[in-house]
C-alpha cells in the first residue's frame, strides 16, 4: 500500500511539473530588452514593454544604461543575452554592418539593412518609431561669435585651440570622432571622455568647447549653446526601430503585430519633448512612456 502510495504521489508530482511547465509557456517567457544610456532608449523600452504585455501574455524586462550602447549590446544579443533592443539604422550600417557606401534613401537603406541582419545574425527588424534622432555638434556660443562659427567646416579652422567632449561610445564608433576629424580635417585641442547627463553642464561650466548631441536631446531646447551646420552631410540618418532575435520572434510570432504599433509613432518634435519630460523634468520613464501611448490611443485611458 505504501508503494503504490510512493507513485501515485511521484506520478503526480511529474505531472504537476509537466502541467506548470506547459502553463508557464502559454502564459509566455518573460523577454529581454536592452538599452543604452539615453533616456530616449529608456523612455522607448517602456513603451515598448507597456505595449507586449497589454497586448500579449508575455512578459518584458529592462536592462537600462548598458555602457557602451550597441558596442556591449549587439554581441550579447548574438550570444542571445537579450533578445531585443531599440537601435539607429545609421548606427547598424556602419558600426555593425561596417559599410562605408552611405545610402541617403531611407528605404533602400532599411530594406539592405533588414537583409543583412537575418543573413548574418538572424536578427529581424520590427518597424521604424518614426524619428530621426542624428547627430550634432555644439559650440559655446562665445566661441561661435568670436571666430564666426557657422558649420563644421567653419569649426575645422580653429579645432586646434578647442575642447571637444562626448560620451565614450562616441569615441568607439566608425561615425564618431575619427570619423568626423577625418571628414573634416580636424584636430582639436583635446578631446574629453564624459558621461552623457554631464555634457551639457560641462559646456555651460566652460570645461570643454564643443560636444556631441543628440537632435533629439530633450535639454536641447535650455541649452546654452550653438548646434553647427554638418555641412558635408557627414551624420547619416539614425532612425530607431526595434531589433529581436530571428529565433525568439520564430517562438513568439505574436510579438510582431504589438511591436507594429510602434511603427511611424513618434516624429522629431514629439520624441525631443519626451526627452525633455525625463531628461529635464526628471519625470519617470514609464510614466512619461505609458502617458504618450495612451495619448495616441495606443493604450486605454
């Protein structure tokens, strides 16, 4: 009696693992996502993750502020660390893909892209958000005045006695600083590697000349400081979309039609004024992100 007791309780015990086991994949595996440390990529993760699970049984969790950007994200992505991450097609074309043929037509260049990610890393492309957040550059505005800097060019001639400072993913890029000095024949002073949040302080405080900004970057609009015209077109266009792993979109092919609703849904001018709310304001990301989607009726009120 015992015995048979011993595996009646041993056979449901197996059939209560098999049973939950079964539950946790229908009710969904929770989904990796990664971000740099922009508020902007913050901000859009939310989205993101309000949008997945209103929409879907799955699940979404965050890695924020990950250094480096795309440099530590893309390779723990092919080790499949993350399963997916908003990322610039200006970034994907020449850091990760390395071509140097800058296509100026936006959907050729997303229909390429597309096609070398699923051939070489099986990585899909989900939609584009809608904006172009490229980069800049901005000067002290004595400085503009004093040497009558306009553009890039214009900055080129009096590089030699300025500070340039950016974050340290700018200074790895294949279109960050080498790229730029070389295009323009620049060689400044000194360059200085800082955190993002401190750049605009570092300009105002006269530590550093000129730095790199985002066009997109919400303290843009309270910045003391003067954005250069690239006059060579040396910044391609950067806009973001989500990136997922072939393999987990193959498993969860519901993820394609939530992450569709971002397609097209934010412009320039909506993205900067998020931007603002966080970087400014210092309003939560999942706040500012949950308000945003339920103002475009993407979500219930």
């Amino acid at each position: 009696m015992k015995k048979r007791t011993l595996i009646f309780l041993t056979a449901l015990m197996v059939f209560t693992l098999i049973a939950s086991l079964g539950c946790s994949k229908q009710n969904g595996k929770t989904i990796q996502m990664a971000t740099d440390t922009t508020a902007e990529e913050s901000v859009i993760s939310e989205m993101v993750k309000e949008i997945i699970e209103n929409k879907t049984d799955l699940k979404v969790e965050i890695t924020k502020g990950i250094s480096g950007g795309t440099g530590n994200i893309h390779p723990a992505m092919v080790k499949g660390d993350f399963d997916m991450y908003p990322e610039y097609t200006g970034t994907a074309w020449m850091y990760v893909l390395k071509r140097t043929d800058l296509l100026h037509d936006n959907e050729a260049l997303f229909n390429e892209l597309k096609k070398e990610y699923k051939e070489k890393f099986d990585f899909e492309w989900i939609g584009l958000y809608g904006f172009n957040n490229s980069y800049g550059l901005m000067i002290q505005p004595e400085i503009a005045e004093k040497y009558n800097i306009n553009t890039y060019s214009d900055l080129a001639k009096h590089a030699d006695q300025l500070v340039f400072g950016a974050e340290y993913d700018f200074f790895e890029r294949e279109d960050g600083y080498d790229g730029i000095c070389n295009a323009y024949n620049m060689n400044f002073k000194s360059y200085v590697d800082m955190n993002f949040a401190l750049k605009y302080d570092a300009l105002h405080a006269k530590e550093v000349d000129v730095i790199v900004i985002f066009t997109t970057d919400g303290k843009l609009a309270s910045a003391d400081g003067k954005v250069l015209v690239d006059d060579l077109n040396f910044f391609p266009k950067y806009l973001c979309g989500t990136v997922i792993r072939g393999e987990v979109l193959e498993e969860y092919p519901e993820l394609c039609e939530p992450l569709m609703l971002m397609n097209d849904l934010i412009n320039d001018e909506e993205m900067t004024e998020l931007n603002y709310k966080t970087e400014v304001l210092n309003l939560e990301e999942s706040e500012v992100a949950l308000e945003y989607l339920k103002e475009k009726k993407i979500l219930e009120k």
